[in-house]
C-alpha cells in the first residue's frame, strides 16, 4: 500500500497526537470532463483576485464551482497552483489544518512542516501555527494560488481563516475559498477596503452560448426555439442543462426530447432532492418545500402559508446557504426561487402530499385576500381548485387591481377552469374575459368575450354588467387596433356609465382607450377633452392622473408638434412613473414614445433607439396597436440613420402585427414607407402610396416628390392645396420647409429670407430633424450657405443634422454586382455573431429585442438575395463580409 493510500495514525513529536494523512486525491484537482465548456470570462474574473486578499467562488450545487476553478488551474503555468479538496471529514479542524499545511507542498517542498509539528504537538489551532503558515505563504513563488474546494465542509475552522487571512501574504500568493454557502470570514470588511474578490451563483450560471457549447461537447443538436425553451428553464444550471444534455443524446425520439426539454425531469428532480434537499436540516427542507407555491418570498406571506414563525431567519439561512434563492431587492429580505428548482420543489411537495399543496394554497389564497392583492388571491385559489371564489374575487378587483399594481402576476392557469360551469354566471365571465385582456393575451380574451356576447339577455338584466361589458370590448377593439370599432363601443359604454351613474375604476378604460385610439386618428382637441374628463374623476389613482394622463396628452402635443410642452409632459409622466413603479409598465409607454421622438428631433439617434427598444419590450406581443405604432417611431429613427432597408423591413413588420388593417392605421404605415422610399431615391412608389393619406398629407407628400422630379411649380400647386389654416405646429414647419425648398431650386432671391424664416421657427419651436428631412434641398441649402449664418449652438447643430441627412440620404435602388446596398453597422454585427449565436444571443449581445434581431436579418437576408441563415452566411464569406 503507497504512502497516502489510506488516512494512517502517526505518533507526532512528544505528544503522541494523532495527524491525519490523506489520499493523494484530496491534492489534485478533479479530472475536467471530456465535455467541458472553458470559461475565459470567469477565468479573467479569477486572475483579477491576485491583487486582493481573498478570493471566494461560492455557488449552490452543481453550479460548476469544481471544474471551473479545475479548468482555470490547468491554464495556469505549471507549479504555480496547490489544490485542497474538501470533504465531510474536515469538520475536524485538527484535520483540516493538517491538510491545508500539506497541499502546497506541490509546489514548495517543505511547506508547512513547522505549522504541522506544532499542529501534532498541541493538538489545536494556534496564534503561532497560523503565522508559520502565514511566512511559508510568503517564501512561495509569485504568482502562486492555494485553492481550497468544498470549504464549506470546513465551517468550524472560520475563526482560525480569518486570523490565516489577515496574515495572508496577498501580493505573493492568492487564496481561494470555493463552497455551497459563505464562509464567515468577516467578508463585508475585505469588500469595503476592495480586498475581496468574488464570483457568485449569477457568474456561474451559463448564458446561452455556452449552453449550446454544452451541447455541441455531447454531440446533441437542437433548434435555436428549442434551446431558447432549454435555457430559459434552467436559468443556465450547469447540472440540469448536463442532465437534459445526457437525455437527449440517449434519444433521439421526438416525445422524448420535448420531455428532456422540459427540464424538470425526473432525474433533476432525484439529483436536487438527494443532493440538496436531503441534505438539509428537516425544518428547512419543510419550510422549501411549502413556499414551493409561492411566486415571491417574503417573511410574512411564508409565515402565513407555512404557518409557523421565524421566516425572516429562514430566508436568511437558505439564502446564506446559497439554496437557489434569488434576491428581489437591495436589503434582501424579498425572494424567489430559481425558476427550476421551485418548479422542482413544487412538483416533489404534490407528490408527497397533494392535500397539503392545495391548503397551502388555499392560505396563500387567503393571505393575498387580505392584503388586497386580489389578482395573486385569484392565481391561488384556482390552484387550489377553488375556481368560483377566485373569478368571484376578480369580477370586482381585477380592474382596480391593474391600476394599482406596478407589477403584473403570471396569467390564469385556465387549464383548471370549465367555462361551461359558468355558463350561468356572467360576471365571472366577464373577470376572465378582462384579467386576459389586461395580460396581454387578446386571442383568448376575445373567446370569453364571444361567449358573453351570445347571452344578451343576461346583458341587458343588468345595466352594470352591460356597461363593463361594453368598455371591455371597447378596450379591445382599441388593443387589436379596430380604432373606430372602439370609438363606438367607448361611446356606447360611456352613455350606459352615466346613466347609472358608475364611478369605479371599470369607468377608466373608456378614457384611456379613448385618449390612445384618439391620438392613432391625430384628433388632438379630443384627447384633450379625454384627458380633461379623466382628471375629473375623483376615484381615480395617482397613477392615471400623474402618468397616464399626462403621456397621453404628451403624445397629443409631441405629434401636433408641440415639442416644449410634450417634453415638459413626458418628463414629469417619466419621473411619476420611476417614483411610482411603473417605469417598465404598458402605463409608460405614451411618454416613452415621446422621449424617443424628442431624441430623434434632436438627433439623438442612440438615445432614441434606446428609448424605442424599452416600450417594444414592454409591448412585444402584447398590446398589438402600440407594438404597430413602436415599429414606426422605429423605422424613423432606422432612416434617419440611412438603414433604408431596415426601416422598410420595420414598417412591414409593423403592418404584420395587426390581424385587421383598417385605412386609418394603414394610412400611418403608407407615410413612414413613402418618405423612406422618397428619401432613398424612389420616387414612384411614394406617390402610389399617397392615395390612402388624408388630403393634406398626400399634399404635402406629392409636394416632396415633385420636388424630387424637380418640377418645383407642381410642388407649389401641391402645398397651396394644404393651406387651409388648420394646420398643427408641425404641419406648418414641414410646409414651411417645402416651400423653402421650392424657393430654393427656382432661384429665387428672396430664398435667403425664407430659408432665415424657416430656421427661426424651428428655433422657436425646438425643431431640427424635421426641418432638415423635409427637404433634401433644404439640407444641401444649410450646409452651403453656414459660414454665412448666425453662428451659435442651433444653428451649429443644425448644420450637423444636415450633412448627417445629406450624407444618409443616397439612392438605394439599384443594382448592380454583389450587394445592391451596403451592409449598416448594425446589419454587420448580427452578420458577424450569426454563424455562433442563436437569435436570442444576438439580442442579448447587442442589447437589443428580438424583434429588432428579426427586422435586421430580413434586411441581410434581402440585401444578400438569400432566404435562409445557412445561405446568408455562405453568401457572406462569398463577399468576404465575413
């Protein structure tokens, strides 16, 4: 038997202690699996710890703690890396010690061999074993690394590592700490003087590239869908994304892919429960399990759902011990559980005690009853097959409840609900119908809605419900975009309203429809009376007075062209929404379009962008009339750039998200399309398109493509048919701006004086973009002619818009060998990350929506003249793009 074979009792000098002698394994790192995904991200993380005085990696199991720092060892030069492997005989700390001094040896013979003699000899830890480790730390070679894995074995050591580590000779060796929870090592004072370095669950955690890196390392192949679906349900848990991988490469049979892919499968669940829920004291495990049900853990819901006191110090034990938790706020006293684990927690509670499940949902039910929060009362008590007391709580809240809520709850599980079991019960109907509605989920709302329709005589009994039932078909009819279907049904609901009269919060949804669908028709005098109407009603929230209302008359005055007042608007919605919480809710999305519009009136193309791609995050898929009119605000900002194509492919992705298209809202889309067409050099199509525009736009849109002929008189005769003396601020600048432009190209002489006119009421009316796209004429006019202008910032940044828009605006539709157009910068990096990275790679790259990676890669592919991503790549190595 070799020496370190087995653990041996050795007689230590005059004492007769006994010193522990250990395996060779617990010396060497763990031998780094054939499918290893490297990390350099993490290992630049744990190079940066060589400056500071402790390094920590703690991460719940199967995170990947092991074969991380394993990996980052094998990159490190050879003999610069000892590595201590913990185990549950180190609770011992006689033992512990006794390791800890001999695992560099690897790396410095000798190391250790006097903390070990006084170890063996006193039998304890002491002040001077402590600094001999301490000095020997010191005589090792630069650059040197002490890794000690699984230290959480080792918890009853933690007042000698804290002596250990303020001695620690930091700028010679560094030493990392790697375990399930934090060790108490006074960590919060090394963070405070930056002496701390540390690499957490959330580092840990795989993104998606290296989930399909995983995947590629166990030959399984899967669709981008696929592995989106794979990734979002693991969280980027190495363990369960190994799991699902081993299960997909064992089959290839469709059914048991789909359940590979869902990954809560059996064999996670035996790996958490055996790995970590066993391993738990028994009250912990109970107290996991029974908030399993809950979607956010706080102390006094888990008291009330669990039915014993001392959440508080639970929350606090489990997330110290790093069981999943993930922190909602900064104080750390609010929670949810990783997304995997609760459904894997949730799933071993039913099938222990199924009756025991749904009374702790029945007290979660109850507990969210009392406090108000009706929506999440509701989401319980279905659970707990509690379906008609739960649509009860919802046909009076689920209104008043939207309104006053920041956050939304997950939508009803209707699996569980039979719509014919209230048949006879219309009101109930009638809270599904709209909690649907207000979800985002329009298809299904509609079903329910249809279903009320057919029972009018049960409508007609009651003049309350009629009058919700009506603001509701309302409210969606304004969802999907049927604007003047909604202006009737709005109109209808509100006779009813007042005939009453009602005064609830059902009530809001005639004004706010109203003032949105008022807005997609640009009748501003209207929005005003909705907005005006709305404040007036005294029962309505903080929320709708200081942000709805005000985005909505925002947007009214924003597209008017009132700039100053729409700016003033949208910034105090803007600041009552971040102070309120609803600075990522549909609420926000009004003045976040006019923030966006005011960046582009600026040439703030960045800020814009970043502003658009907020509201289609709030939006996408959900509120299908804002989504439409995001796309557009975007394709302006897109042209305004040059990307032609990717405005043009924006504003067909617009028109696609309405089911129905009705002229008014395709009359927007024929707009946006027409004047990127004009700007880039097409001058058919845009006047094709002006036949469905109200007569003065199409005026005034035939005026610029007259003047893109050159035919200036038939440009005057256009704009002369648009003075009628109604028009907005921003009509009568673009029209100003043409005729400017006429002025221009028939020489006239007095075209000095207009043009000085035209930037003087842009200067009055903070306009820029608008007055420099108008015209290309214009343009080249300001940039011709700026030495000779009044020189101060708007006129500097006047003549910066121009030759930003002269040099954007060049003819794109043509042909010719390889592309008809240059790639954007923007087209190029997707290009670039396209043969590595899956769609929602990109976006997470690039920080930005999928939508925009989907009207990016319609514009390549267009350009590239492919249909497909495997033929966009081949045909841009073709062209030396890539």
């Amino acid at each position: 038997m070799s020496l370190h074979a087995h653990e041996a009792m050795a007689r230590g000098p005059g004492r007769g202690q006994r010193v522990a002698q250990f395996a060779r394994a617990k010396f060497r790192p763990p031998v780094l699996p054939a499918t290893l995904v490297s990390r350099p991200a993490l290992h630049g993380l744990l190079a940066a710890g060589a400056s500071q005085r402790l390094t920590v990696v703690v991460g719940s199991a199967g995170a990947g703690k092991s074969v991380l720092l394993a990996d980052w060892a094998a990159t490190r030069s050879p003999g610069t890396t000892s590595w201590l492997s913990g185990d549950p005989a180190d609770a011992d700390p006689l033992r512990f010690w006794a390791a800890f001094a001999e695992a560099p040896r690897a790396i410095q013979p000798g190391f250790g061999a006097d903390a070990a003699d006084l170890l063996a000899m006193d039998g304890r830890m002491s002040a001077d074993i402590t600094a001999s480790l301490a000095d020997d730390a010191a005589k090792l070679p630069a650059g040197s690394v002490v890794v000690v894995d699984d230290f959480h074995y080792a918890s009853a050591v933690a007042r000698d590592m804290i002596e250990l580590i303020e001695r620690w000779p930091a700028q010679t060796a560094q030493l990392v700490l790697s375990g399930r929870f934090d060790p108490a090592l006074r960590q919060h004072r090394l963070r405070m003087s930056g002496e701390l370095c540390e690499i957490r669950d959330r580092d840990l955690y795989f993104s998606v590239t290296d989930s399909r890196d995983l995947l590629d390392n166990f030959d399984v192949r899967i669709s981008d869908a696929d592995l989106a679906l794979l990734h979002q349900r693991s969280e980027g848990w190495a363990a369960a994304l190994q799991m699902a991988a081993l299960s997909l490469r064992a089959s290839r049979d469709p059914a048991q892919v789909a359940q590979a892919l869902d990954v809560p499968s059996e064999t996670i669940a035996a790996y958490f429960t055996s790995e970590v829920l066993e391993q738990q004291p028994p009250e912990v495990a109970r107290f996991m399990l029974d908030t399993s049900i809950l979607g956010t853990l706080a102390a006094d819901i888990c008291e009330a759902v669990t039915g014993r006191p001392g959440a508080a110090a639970m929350l606090r034990h489990i997330d110290g011990a790093h069981l999943f938790l993930v922190a909602l706020d900064d104080n750390r006293t609010t929670f949810r559980y990783h997304h995997l684990v609760r459904q894997v927690l949730h799933a071993e509670l039913r099938a222990r005690d199924r009756a025991r499940e749904r009374q702790l949902q029945s007290r979660a039910a109850e507990w969210y009853e009392s406090a108000g929060e009706v929506r999440r009362a509701a989401r319980h008590f279905i659970a707990a097959r509690q379906a008609d007391r739960a649509l009860g709580l919802l046909q009076d809240k689920v209104v008043p409840d939207f309104v006053a809520d920041p956050v939304m709850p997950g939508p009803l599980d209707l699996g569980v609900i039979n719509p014919a079991e209230f048949a006879g019960a219309p009101d109930r109907l009638l809270a599904v119908a709209a909690d649907l509605l207000l979800w985002g989920d329009t298809a299904r709302a509609d079903q329910y809605l249809d279903v009320l329709e057919r029972t009018q005589p049960t409508l007609a009994d009651d003049p309350r419900r009629a009058a919700r039932f009506t603001a509701i078909r309302a409210f969606q009819h304004a969802v999907t975009g049927n604007v003047h279907q909604a202006v009737e049904e709005a109109h209808a609901a509100r006779v009813l309203q007042q005939r009453l009269p009602l005064t609830d919060e059902w009530n809001l949804a005639v004004p706010m429809l109203l003032m949105d669908v008022y807005n997609c028709l640009e009748d501003f005098p209207a929005v005003e009376r909705e907005a005006a109407a709305a404040l007036e009603v005294p029962t309505f929230s903080e929320v709708v007075r200081q942000v709805v209302v005000p985005g909505a008359r925002a947007l009214a005055w924003f597209e008017a062209g009132r700039l100053a007042e729409a700016a003033a608007a949208a910034q105090a919605a803007d600041a009552q929404a971040r102070r309120l919480g609803f600075s990522e809710h549909f609420f926000a999305v009004d003045h976040l379009r006019v923030l966006a519009g005011l960046a582009l009136e600026r040439r703030d193309l960045d800020a814009a962008e970043r502003l658009i791609e907020r509201v289609l995050a709030i939006i996408e898929q959900r509120r299908p009339l804002q989504e439409f009119l995001a796309l557009l605000d975007r394709s302006a900002i897109w042209a305004a750039r040059g990307e032609v194509r990717g405005a043009l492919t924006t504003v067909a992705a617009a028109r696609a998200v309405l089911d129905t298209s009705p002229p008014a809202l395709l009359a927007r889309a024929d707009e946006s399309e027409a004047l990127i067409r004009l700007a880039a050099g097409d001058r058919h199509s845009p006047a094709e398109l002006a036949g469905r525009l109200t007569a003065g736009r199409r005026g005034t849109l035939l005026a610029k493509v007259a003047l893109a002929a050159g035919d200036h008189a038939a440009a005057h005769d256009h704009l002369q048919s648009t003075a009628d003396g109604s028009l907005t601020p921003r009509e009568d600048i673009v029209r100003q701006a043409l005729l400017a432009a006429v002025a221009i190209e028939r020489d006239d002489p007095a075209a000095a004086g207009i043009v000085g006119g035209v930037l003087q009421a842009a200067r009055n009316r903070r306009f820029l973009n608008t007055v420099v796209t108008s015209a290309p004429q214009l343009a080249s006019y300001v940039i011709m002619h700026a030495a000779r202008m009044q020189r101060d910032p708007f006129t500097e940044r006047m003549t910066d818009a121009a030759l930003e828009v002269h040099a954007a605006l060049q003819p794109v539709f043509q042909t010719g060998h390889g592309l008809a157009e240059p790639l954007t910068a923007a087209e190029q990096r997707i290009l670039e990350l396209l043969p590595t990275s899956t769609y929602l790679e990109i976006a997470a790259t690039l920080y930005i929506s999928r939508n925009t990676v989907k009207t990016h890669l319609r514009s390549i592919y267009q350009k590239l003249g492919v249909g497909s991503r495997s033929d966009a790549v081949e045909r841009a190595i073709d062209l030396r793009l890539l």
